[in-house]
C-alpha cells in the first residue's frame, strides 16, 4: 500500500527549482511511475506528509503562521543571453574587422 495516495483534487501549483541528488532523483521518478502521478504531486506529498509527522515544526510553523517565502523582488533574476550579449558588446571588436569599420 502506497504511503502517497493518488491525487483526488486540484490545488493552485506554484513553480519551484530545486537540485536533487542523483539517488533521490531516481527514487522520485520511480515513485511517481509507481503511484501514476506526476513528480510535482510526489514532492508535494512527500512534503505534507512528512512535514506533518513532525510535531516540534507543526508547533513552530502555528506559532510562525506568517509566510516564509522570500520576495521575489529582492532577487535578482540573471538571464544568461541577456548577461552573455551585455558581456560581449562591451569588448572592443578587434582592429580591421568589419564592426570597428565606420561607414562614411
């Protein structure tokens, strides 16, 4: 008997990246396989029924009900085309390619 039961509503699903081991990885799409459901319900699971065993942050999280997560507008969001393109048109073109020609 599965741990994780099979999804029976919806719920507003907010994106999150997260690096995994390798091993935890391979366990997760296994489980997701097992149960039929996608990885995203499984991390979720897993974080509700896992977090709800410990009493000690069940305590701490009715006595700290505010939200803990950051605000995305004090992050700096780094597009790599964006930074690479920046980057690149700040260095000189070489003497005698076509840009550094000026057209009269």
């Amino acid at each position: 008997m599965p741990l994780i039961k099979p999804r029976t509503r919806g719920k507003q699903i907010l994106r999150h990246i997260a690096r995994l081991d390798r091993e935890n990885n391979e366990t997760l799409h296994a489980y997701a396989a097992f149960l039929g459901e996608s990885t995203d319900y499984v991390l979720n699971q897993v974080i509700d029924t896992v977090l709800a065993r410990d009493k000690e942050f069940v305590k701490w999280r009715a006595d700290h009900a505010h939200s803990h997560v950051p605000n995305t507008a004090a992050r700096v969001r780094r597009n790599r085309a964006t930074s690479v393109r920046h980057s690149a048109s700040t260095v000189p073109p070489p003497p005698g390619s076509l840009a550094s020609l000026s057209v009269s």
